[in-house]
C-alpha cells in the first residue's frame, strides 16, 4: 500500500462509478474524491399544499382526547407530515395498522 491516497476527480460523469469500482479492486488505500460544483436555481413555488386528513384518523382523534390534546400540540409541519403520510398508504390494512401507531407515540408523547 503507497503512503499516499489515489485520488479521483469527478467532472460529472461516472466519478463515483469509478471510485466504487477502484475501492471494491483496493480495499486497502486511502481515496480523495474531489468534484465540481453545480449551480443551480430555487424557484418558490407558493401554491398550496393541502393534504386531507383521513377519516380514520379523524375518527380515532375524535374517540382519544388525550391523543387528540397531543396531536394538535404538534407543530403545524408535524401534523402535516402525518396526515401527509397516511394520505399516501394505498390499502385499508396499512392505513389502520399506522393510524394505530401514530395514536400510540401520541399518547407515549
């Protein structure tokens, strides 16, 4: 093994390709991965974002007190990620199996 490290310059195409396949051949030396910068533009986008909230959710909410106390103690982003989360599972069982477990870490707190 040479003292010093093999390094790699990746211009933004294949670099990393390259690195996996020389240390997987080298496990035993020592790399420097240098890259170029990008620039990119962030753009704000200011529609809404408006995620229903299941009524299971609602329902077992409406059923908990406590759990309802601890759901609307959340942040607003929290609570969003939440609903936003169930809204995206596809069957009932998931959906149930997972509204049971956000009531549960909401009473744990």
């Amino acid at each position: 093994m040479n003292e010093l490290p093999i390094g790699i310059f990746d211009s933004g195409v294949g670099g990393l390709t390259v690195y996996r396949a020389l240390h997987d051949r080298l496990p035993n030396e020592h790399f420097v991965y240098l890259g170029d910068t990008a620039t990119i533009e962030i753009e704000y986008d200011p529609r809404p974002r408006v995620f229903e909230m299941r009524k299971v959710l609602r329902a077992a909410l409406a059923a908990d007190k406590k759990a309802k106390a601890a759901f609307d103690a959340l942040t607003p982003s929290r609570r969003t990620e939440i609903i936003r989360y169930l809204g995206s599972l596809k069957t009932e069982v998931s959906i149930k199996q997972n509204v049971e477990k956000v009531l549960k870490r909401l009473l744990v707190g």
